[in-house]
C-alpha cells in the first residue's frame, strides 16, 4: 500500500504527517546518540544520507518515474532532482 497521497499538503500548508515524521526522527536521534555514548561524529551527513534515498525513492514511485511531478512535490528543481538521484543510484 503506498501512503504517497498523504503527503499532500493540508491548506494551512501543514502535512498531517509531519508530527509524526518528526517524532520518528527524533527518537531515531535520541537512540543513535545514547547508543554512541557521546562520540557521535558526523550526525548531520548520516542522517541525510539514510533518509534522502528512500525519500527519493517513494516520490519517484509516487509520481510514476516522472522527474518533473516528483521534483514539484519535492519542492526542488528538476535538474536538482537529477542530481541527486544519479548520487544514489547503486
């Protein structure tokens, strides 16, 4: 089941699931940082480079492989979102 029609943006231009979203990364944070006992290094790059992937990947699932509907919902240029998914491509 793909949840990609809840990320459309409510009126107010808050997402119904951006609590939640940030609750999930900010668990995931407290946990990296306890489990690391203060020798955390480098948090920012890590936590981009593991969310940043499956994010591409689901917009792009979302918006059947068009580059110009994902880069749109993704409030990003097109070019960018090119960029960005030949970084990731495995």
């Amino acid at each position: 089941m793909n949840a990609a029609p809840n990320l459309r943006l409510a009126e107010t231009g808050e997402s119904a699931l951006q609590p939640a979203l940030r609750e999930c990364v900010a668990r995931a944070v407290r946990r990296y940082l306890h489990d690391m006992d203060g020798k955390a290094n480098g948090l920012y790059g890590l936590v981009l480079g593991e969310v940043e992937a499956p994010l591409l990947r689901e917009v792009m699932a979302w918006a059947d492989g068009n580059q110009s509907r994902a880069a749109a919902a993704l409030g990003i240029n097109r070019a960018t979102l090119r960029k960005k998914l030949a970084a990731h491509d495995p």
